[in-house]
C-alpha cells in the first residue's frame, strides 16, 4: 500500500472504475454471445442492434478502445451473415 495521500485516493477511484468496467465488458461479451446463439433466427436482428449498440457506448465511455469496438462489430455482422 502506498504511503502517498493521493495515490491512496488513487487506488480507491481506480479500484471503483475496474469494477465499473468489468460489469460492462461482462454484458459485451454476453450481448455478443446472445448474437451469436440466436444466428438464423427471427430475434437475431434484435440481437445484433443490440450489442452493437453495446459495443458502441463502451467505447464512447472509454471501456473500450474504438478500433476494438469497430473491430468487433465488424466480427460480429461478419459470422452472423456467414452463419
């Protein structure tokens, strides 16, 4: 533990924000998952509005690097379309 005022606070704000992170990069990756289960079905479109939409405002929080975003969208629409 560090001895330094700030840094204390520091590593409470940090510790926060993992936790915040985690909980949305969890629901990416289940919105994405869900996606991916419902391929060839009528709720599939819904689904991929979905994560996409997910995957768009983790990146605009800064979860997320954009290119990551835009890369994995592009995935996604990419095997669902194949699939």
């Amino acid at each position: 533990m560090a001895n330094i005022k700030s840094q204390k606070k520091r590593n409470l704000t940090n510790a926060k924000r993992a936790e915040r992170n985690k909980a949305v990069k969890s629901e990416l990756k289940t919105r994405v998952k869900s996606a991916l289960t419902t391929a060839g079905t009528d709720a599939n479109d819904e689904q991929v509005r979905l994560a996409i939409k997910r995957l768009d405002k983790a990146a605009a929080k800064g979860v997320i690097h954009p290119n990551q975003a835009a890369r994995r969208k592009s995935r996604l629409v990419k095997s669902v379309n194949a699939g």
